[in-house]
C-alpha cells in the first residue's frame, strides 16, 4: 500500500521556483527529484508529496514546509493574498 503523502499547493512550488529564478532542471537536481515528477508537482498531476521530497523542496527554495501545502481553506481575510508568496517578492 502506498504512503499517503502531503496535500501540496503545485502554483505555490512553481511561483517560488520562479522567484528564485530556478528552472525545473535545476530544483530537480537539488532536490534529488526528476523534472518530470517536480513538473507534474507543479500542475497538480500529483497532488500530494512525502514529507522527505517535500523538506528537500522547501530547502531548495528557502521556505517552511508548510509554505508548500495546500490549504484546505483561506484564512480570515487572506482569499485574495497569499502571504508566503508576497513575503518572498519582497
């Protein structure tokens, strides 16, 4: 049986990932994943990851895990904003 993995938020990975001015490539390698698991991460073909892959992509980028996960709702007066992109723009 397979492990149940983590939601993700794949907009989430693919906006910081750009931010960073990282390609797939590159945060792949880094990552110790293939671009082609970390691109179907991205467009929500996978909608969920372990937490290892997961702890290894949050480094690479430089954020928190949870950063990364996919929120089940908005909180209070956040559902036009998503303050961990915002926080990282900056």
């Amino acid at each position: 049986m397979p492990k149940p993995g983590l939601p993700i938020n794949g907009e989430t990975i693919e906006q910081i990932r750009e931010i960073r001015f990282l390609s797939q490539a590159e945060l792949a390698e880094a990552a110790k994943i293939s671009r082609p698991y970390l691109n179907e991460l991205e467009r929500g073909a996978k909608p969920s990851a372990g937490p290892a892959i997961l702890r290894r992509i949050a480094a690479e980028l430089g954020v928190t895990v949870g950063a990364l996960l996919a929120r089940t709702r908005p909180r209070q007066g956040t559902e036009d904003a998503d303050p961990t992109i915002e926080g990282i723009a900056s």
